[in-house]
C-alpha cells in the first residue's frame, strides 16, 4: 500500500532479531527467520522517533529503523500481526459474539487512552489501524494501533494543513471526523468519533443492546464537545460487563442469533504488498 508518507511490505527477516541469550558466548542471539512489515517512510524525523518511543507499549513490536544503502530510504521495521486488521478480523471471525466484541473495544479504547494521556491526538483511527495478535492457542488476540505517523501533540491548532494531509493520504475516510472536514481545530474529541465508527462496524448484523447503539451515537455526535472521553467509555464499557442488567442485555443480544448479513464494509481491505527476502549483515 502507499501513501504521501509510506509504503508497506510484508518480508521475512531471515536471521531474525536479538532476543535470545547464549550463555555458552555470553551475547545475545538472533531468533533466526520472522515474518515481518516494512513501512518506507518518505523522511525519518526526530519527532517520529520520539513518538515510537514514547508509545512503544501501544504499536506491535518495532523492531527498530533501518535505511536502504542503495535508495536511502527509511523503514520502520514492525512485527507481523498474524490476525490481521481489525476489518480482516471482523470479516474472517463473523460472527462474533457480544463479549468478545466488548473485549476488544475495550482494548482500543485502553489503548487510545494511553495515547490521550501522553498529549497525542492519533488522528487517522479506523478499522484497518487496529492490529491483532493471535497465539494459536485460542486465547484473546492482543491488540495494538498503528498507524502512528499523524499523531500530533492535542494543544498543535492543527486546522486545513492536517485536512490537507489527510485528504491526499490512504485514509479511511468515513472514519474522519466532521469537524476535520471542516478544516476545524483536531482535538481527542475527534478520535472519539472515529472510535465511534469503529464500534459501528463491530455490530457486524444481529440485533445491537440500546444502551450500546446510545453509546455509539454519543461518539458520532457532530459536536466534539458532547462526545465523552475515553475515561467516560471506559466506565461504560465496564457496566456493560459488570452490571448483571446490561450483561443480560447482550446475551440476550446474542441468544436472538445473529444475522447472516455480512460485516459492515465501508471501504476496501489493506492490501499488503508481496513478500521480500532480507538478509541482516552480522
């Protein structure tokens, strides 16, 4: 996939990163072959940097940067996320019941509030920014947000130039905020909407708990200042599963069976590009 500001591509890092210690040479071992995503970025900034460090506990492992000697290009090097995007997930796991629905918007939601709390705003939230880790062991997928490149700091008055930016990058763009496409000041407040489209596509068919629809339209709200904050979601996720009415509630919702309807598309998958062989020098 490419963008104004980078490309992916799947590879495998034929000898792996250091993780393992040899006691025998006291040195640490490579892993031997990963599966990984290379992301070219067009330019690689201190401030980028910075932003993968101060967020390394929300993205899928980063491995670190690597530049091409040939083009001088920069990639980020990134873990693969075996269980795909979230749209993937959605799609391939249909149907899903309430509660790992639930499960998984609080996740997001856990995550989102890490990057408020740090000052940033993500910016470009969507399906296809959520990333799951499967472990084969039918355990809960961990979950991390990618897609990190737009963040900015929330007191930046970023107005038309970050709409600019947007309009001319691969976004998902029914995820964008109204007050974005207005060329208005970017605020958490516009991640809440786009949280609030992602909780749309988690309905995915079925019958939907009104108090979760009410929790939704609270975060499609056209004004950012009646949207809530993650700390808001949070508690009402929390009753969603600790109250024994809204815990009836949804399995109620999934007692009704599920409809046959398809998970709600909006816009067409990722499309990784083919995988590469790299070889890491010694």
């Amino acid at each position: 996939m490419q963008s104004l500001y980078y490309e992916f591509y799947t590879a495998i890092w034929l000898d792996g990163s250091r993780e393992l210690w040899n006691n025998r040479s006291q040195q640490w071992a490579r892993t031997g072959p990963v599966k990984i995503i290379l992301r070219r970025l067009k330019y690689l900034t201190i401030n980028i940097l910075k932003l993968y460090l101060e967020l390394k506990n929300i993205i899928i492992c980063c491995y670190g940067f690597t530049q091409d000697p040939t083009t001088k290009s920069y990639y980020i090097v990134l873990k693969y996320a075996n269980g795909g995007t979230l749209q993937q997930y959605i799609k391939n796991k249909f149907p899903l019941s309430w509660f790992e629905r639930l499960s998984i918007l609080k996740k997001i939601v856990e995550l989102l509030h890490n990057i408020h709390k740090t000052n940033y705003v993500h910016g470009n939230l969507n399906s296809r920014s959520i990333l799951l880790q499967e472990d084969g062991l039918n355990h809960k997928p961990e979950i991390y947000i990618s897609d990190l490149d737009l963040c900015i700091y929330s007191d930046y008055k970023a107005k038309r130039e970050f709409y600019d930016v947007l309009t001319k990058l691969t976004v998902y763009a029914a995820a964008t905020a109204p007050e974005i496409l207005r060329g208005e000041i970017i605020s958490i407040k516009s991640d809440i909407y786009s949280l609030g489209v992602i909780m749309r596509e988690l309905i995915s068919g079925g019958y939907t708990p009104q108090c979760y629809h009410e929790l939704m339209q609270k975060c499609l709200d056209d004004e950012p200042e009646k949207r809530p904050d993650t700390l808001d979601l949070l508690e009402e996720l929390h009753i969603f599963t600790a109250s024994p009415l809204r815990k009836r509630q949804f399995e109620d919702a999934d007692s009704r069976g599920l409809q046959i309807n398809p998970p709600l598309q909006i816009s067409p998958p990722l499309q990784i590009s083919p995988a590469l062989q790299i070889n890491t020098p010694s």
